[in-house]
C-alpha cells in the first residue's frame, strides 16, 4: 500500500543516543508532506486528464470508426452506379450502332430507288425527245413539202369567190 501524507505525519522515530534533531526532522517531514501532497494532488490531476482524453480518444476513434464505415459505403455506392452508368452507357451506344445501321440501311435503300428513277426518267426523256423530234422532223416535212408553193401559186377567180360565198351562205 503506498505511502500517504498522513503516514508521514503521524511516523513516529525511536529516540537514541546521539539521534537527530527533532524540529529539523519534523521540519524536513513538514516539507516532505508538502511535496507529496503537491505530488498525489499533480497525479490526480494528470490520472483525471488521461481518462478524460482517453474518453475523447473513444469519441473519436467511434468518429473514425463511423467515417470509415461511410467512406465503404460510399465508395461501394460509388462503383455501383458507376457500373450501372457503363451498362446503360452501353445499352445506349447498342441502341445508337442499331439505329445508324437502321438509317443507313434505309439510305442505301432511297438511293437505290432515286438511282432506278433517275435511270427511268433518263429513259422516258429519251423516249420523249426522240418523239419530239420525229414531231417536228414530220412537221418541217410539212412545211418544207411542194404543196405550199402550190398553194402560193394557186389563184382565185372573182367568180369562184361569189359562188363559194354562196354556197356558204345556204348551209
């Protein structure tokens, strides 16, 4: 059991032959009270500070404990939708190389069919111009055709005139 101030005080020494001066034993023993009581009074202090820092120790190491857990759970939550956003990612660039393919299907398609039409109407504008031109070859045919300078020298008589305008007026 450790020494206390009143042990001290209360230390009784046997009296011998040529022993110590009293009053400055019991001097010594004063100050020596002093000091101890100032040295347990410094421990208890020192003893109450270590358990209240050992309870903030606690407080944090709970903080800690409960940031850790957090920061997993975080994380966890993190690479989660991350993994889904590359899924869905995915799913839209399949959906996006589906419906180019789609258009560009449907591109080569149209083209193909203007390409066709075009070939067709180059055809019906050969048609129509080769027509066109028996047309007006037949028609400068017409107008080149001796029968015209026939008709310029063709001449009337006044009286086939008067008989034409009487026979129309009957009808």
């Amino acid at each position: 059991m450790p020494l206390t101030p009143v042990d001290i005080h209360n230390k009784e020494f046997s009296k011998g032959f040529r022993g110590y001066d009293e009053d400055e034993v019991n001097e010594f023993l004063d100050q020596v009270i002093k000091d101890y009581e100032l040295v347990i009074r410094e421990k208890k202090e020192l003893e109450e500070k270590i358990a209240a820092m050992n309870e903030r120790l606690g407080h944090f190491s709970t903080i800690e404990e409960t940031l850790n857990k957090s920061i997993v759970v975080a994380q966890e939550a993190a690479e989660e939708v991350k993994g889904n956003a590359m899924k869905e990612a995915k799913l839209i660039i399949r959906e996006a190389e589906k419906n180019a393919d789609r258009i560009v299907n449907e591109s080569l398609s149209k083209a193909r069919k203007i390409a066709l039409e075009i070939e067709e109407l180059k055809k019906q504008s050969k048609v129509f111009r080769t027509r066109f031109r028996m047309l007006i070859e037949a028609q400068l045919d017409l107008i080149n055709n001796d029968d015209w300078d026939q008709l310029m020298e063709f001449e009337l008589d006044a009286t086939e005139l008067n008989s034409l305008e009487e026979v129309e007026e009957m009808d």
